[in-house]
C-alpha cells in the first residue's frame, strides 16, 4: 500500500491508527471538525477555576495492553500513575466502613481466602457466581447470567460493572461483562493494578501523540467537518469538506473515526448503536489532604469514584442519564457532601465544575451490543474505528485504541478488499 491514508476524527481511535500508521513509515493525513484533538478524552483548561480539567476521568488497567503499547509509542509511558500492587480502596458511605480490595498477582485467586483482601461480610464461595459471565450467552443480561444480589453484588460486582459498562448492570450485556472481568480480575492482579493519568488526559494520550505526529511530518488539520463521503461502486472516491474536496485515488485508504451517529449520517446502510448513556463528571478546586487514596470507590452514595490529582478532587458517576436536568448548585452541594465526609475534609464547598457527556458511551446492552459493525465495510478502501464499534470491551480507552490499531492493519494491508 503506497497510497495515503485519510483519518477522519483525532480522537483517541484517529490518533492511535495515525501513530500506528505513521511507525509503519504509512502516508497519514488527519482532519477533525473540532478545534482540538482528543473527543471525549481530553483535557482543557476551566476559567470557573482557573485549572486544566479533563471532560471525563478515567480509570486504566495494567492490563490494558493496547493502551500501554500506545503510551509506549508516544512517550508517555511515565504518564499513567497508580500503586505497584493490585489495590482498590472503596467506602461503604452509609455505615462509614472502609477496605481494600487486593487480588494476588496470579491467575489462581487465592486471595479470595483471605478476609483482609476481600470485600467485607464475604466468603470465597460468594465469588464463584460471577464465574458465570465467563461463559455467558450471546444476548444474555447480567440479571440473567448471575446473581444481582447481595453483599458482594452491592459492594463490588455493582459498581466495578456499572463503572465499565456505563449502564445499570443487570441490564447490561453478559458477554461485555464477562470480557471485562476476562481481562482483569480472571487474568490476576497483576493484569488489574489501577492507572490514573494524574497529570491529566491531554498529558498522558494526546499531546504526546500530536507532538510524535508532527515530527513525523503529520500535522492535524482542525475545524475540518467532513460533509460526505462519495462512493463509486466497491470503493470511496472522494471526501467533500466544508471548503475542500478531496479525491481517494486507488492506492488511497479511508479510516472513519468518528462518533457513531456521525458515521450512520455519511455511510449509506450503517448499522451501528444508537442508544447512548451519560456520565456526570464534578471538580472540586481543592488540593486532597495527605494520605489521600488516588483512587477511591465509594459504595451507598451518589459519587461513585473519587479521584484524587494534586489540584482537585474529581468524583465521577456512571450512568448517569437521572441528572442531566438536576440543578447544578443542588448537585455539586451534594456531591461535595460526600466528598468531604470520605477525605476527612471540614471546609465549606470550593470552587466546583460539572462536566456532563450526555452520548459518553453506548448503552452496553445486548442489543446495543448486537449493532457494533466490524472495522470493515462493504467499501474495500473504508474502514471503521471507535470504542462503538466491534471491540469485544465495553466503551473505553482501551477499546478505542485497540479500534485504532485494527483499522490501521486493515489500511495498511497491500490489497484492501471488501467484506
């Protein structure tokens, strides 16, 4: 393939394809139709409080591979930071218990013996039943699958799943489900140690990323939407701009990257999700007291996950569709409530800022789940990339890199040809 490849979107799908691309020495032009890179994963900076804040926080893994390699190619493998051992401290807000979840390193988890790493009011048998979504069927629910119940069910399985799936999990799609837990928990401690980009997401994913781009002689060009696709038979053969029209010669590669109801506007016939769920970020202006846990999960409360970097407290919660119309105020004097209960905090409320994503990620259920279209397309020079499509994750970093890398081997092949 000596043609060009056209990337549309630099998102975190665009801009790992583009990477991808460019290592295996491929021609890459990006355009983008905002004025920044990043889409839902990206820093900016907040005149309310005169910080740099990221729309959304997010949790990675040790395990998550594609992200690593990623932050590897781009030089920022120093960017995500987290404990050296799998720990997790979470918060029972009603009763005031705290613990720490700490699964051994190993594939064999011993550590379900152990009273002092797992979830308190829990025995080993208990674990056994979320075995289940390993196996689970095709268009099966969680709810269908296991026992949304209990203890361990509200104290672990509820909110781990609720924060990868983005949606109420009995609902949520078992298959989804079961890859997660594959991944992390089934794959050992080792392969579920948390990472968090401490110095924010433009830092740790997108910055480095334009900066290796434009050494490379690629440089983004932004405010660029695209109008349409133009097809010819088997085969793209032009993209009109706002103010460009370009031709795909034959030796020309197209790799859409953009969010799935765009996609469904410009390709004729896409199937692709269409049900969304929102995440609800808050920011708190105040620098977390001494000993605070990076990463805290906070049962039997409105937040969810308290993150904390070295200038806010963050708080995030998933599926969070009920208080896209609750008043802002009413909202963050709540939130900030719990906060200040679960860092040890007595001050009144600081300077505050609610980022909500109304589309964050697809609604992971199984029929949400049965839409994702695979990277191919019918049109043997497009390909498609994006957490929505046909990763085998839920909606995630990891996902939407992995989707990245798939549609960079697809473009980077000799011979495209299609489905």
């Amino acid at each position: 393939m000596s043609g060009t490849v056209y990337i549309i979107g630099a998102g975190l799908a665009g801009l790992s394809c583009a990477v991808r691309l460019a290592d295996e020495g491929k021609r890459v032009a990006i355009y983008e139709a905002a004025r920044m890179a990043g889409g839902r994963c990206r820093s900016y900076f907040d005149a309310t409080l005169d910080l740099v804040i990221d729309n959304g926080n997010h949790l990675l893994l040790s395990g998550n591979m594609a992200a690593r390699d990623y932050g590897a190619r781009i030089g920022a493998s120093d960017a995500l930071v987290g404990p050296e051992e799998c720990e997790f401290d979470f918060l029972d807000y009603g009763t005031g218990q705290r613990w720490k979840l700490r699964p051994n390193a190993s594939q064999i988890p011993w550590w379900i013996f152990f009273a002092d790493r797992r979830v308190p009011g829990t025995g080993p048998l208990d674990y056994l039943d979320a075995g289940r979504l390993l196996f689970a069927k095709n268009g099966a629910t969680i709810g269908e699958t296991m026992r949304c119940e209990g203890s361990l069910w509200e104290k672990l399985w509820r909110p781990v799943m609720l924060s990868a799936l983005n949606i109420e999990p009995s609902v949520a799609s078992a298959t989804l489900a079961g890859a997660v837990l594959r991944e992390t928990l089934a794959a050992g401690g080792s392969a579920c140690r948390p990472l968090v980009a401490k110095g924010g997401l433009g830092h740790a994913f997108i910055e480095p990323a334009l900066r290796k781009l434009r050494s490379q002689g690629i440089e983004p060009r932004f405010g660029a939407r695209l109008k349409e696709i133009v097809f010819d038979g088997a085969r793209v053969a032009g993209l009109r701009f706002s103010d460009e029209e370009i031709a795909v010669e034959t030796e020309d590669r197209v790799v859409l990257a953009a969010p799935a109801w765009i996609a469904q506007e410009l390709v004729p016939g896409l199937v692709a999700p269409d049900d969304h769920r929102a995440i609800l970020n808050v920011h708190f202006k105040i620098a977390p007291p001494a000993g605070q846990s990076l990463l805290l999960g906070m049962v039997g409360a409105l937040s969810e996950w308290l993150f904390a970097f070295e200038d806010r407290l963050s708080v995030t919660i998933s599926g969070a569709d009920r208080l896209m119309d609750a008043p802002r105020e009413e909202l963050a004097a709540k939130i900030w409530e719990e906060v200040a209960t679960a860092a040890g905090l007595t001050c009144g409320l600081p300077a505050w800022q609610i980022v909500k994503e109304k589309r964050a990620t697809f609604a992971a259920t199984p029929a949400q789940e049965a839409r994702r279209p695979q990277a191919k397309t019918q049109w043997g020079n497009l390909f498609l990339a994006g957490d929505w499509t046909a990763t085998g994750l839920p909606a995630t970093i990891e996902g939407s890199i992995r989707s990245g890398y798939k549609a960079a081997g697809l473009a980077a092949a000799e011979k495209a040809s299609p489905v």
